[in-house]
C-alpha cells in the first residue's frame, strides 16, 4: 500500500482497493505487489494466460476511475 508522510495517500489507497472485486483485487495484487507474470497469475486463479491481460487492464482503468473520483490526479497517480 502506497504511505505518504500525512497518511492520506495509504488510506485512500485501500479504500479504493477495498472496492475492487476480490478476483480484481487478487489480480492486482499478483501482478504489481507479488509482481507474478501472466502466466503464473493464470495458474494461481485457474484462468487461461490470455484472459489475464484484458483483466489487468479493466481493474487498472477502474482504479484510475476511482482514484479520479476522489480527486487524485493522473501525475498522483502514476
């Protein structure tokens, strides 16, 4: 989870990830916490390797969306 000295950042952080699906938030967290690759994020949930891609996308762009909504920038966000 993202810290930030002021502590905002983290709560926001896990709040917004709070409102991923469980299978959405396991994907993140696979890909760009663990940093697994595709492949082993497909073998750990049981999905084809080529589903893993669009799925990463849809939970990233609807973290942005829900990042925007509480008034976080894409520069904040990156």
């Amino acid at each position: 989870v993202v810290e930030a000295s002021d502590g905002h950042v983290s709560k926001d952080v896990q709040k917004v990830l709070s409102g991923l699906k469980p299978r959405e938030r396991e994907l993140v967290w696979l890909a760009y916490v663990e940093g697994s690759s595709h492949r082993e994020i497909a073998g750990i949930m049981g999905l084809r390797e080529v589903s893993i891609r669009p799925m990463l996308f849809r939970a990233r762009q609807k973290l942005i969306d829900m990042l925007r909504a509480i008034g976080y920038s894409e520069r904040e966000t990156a």
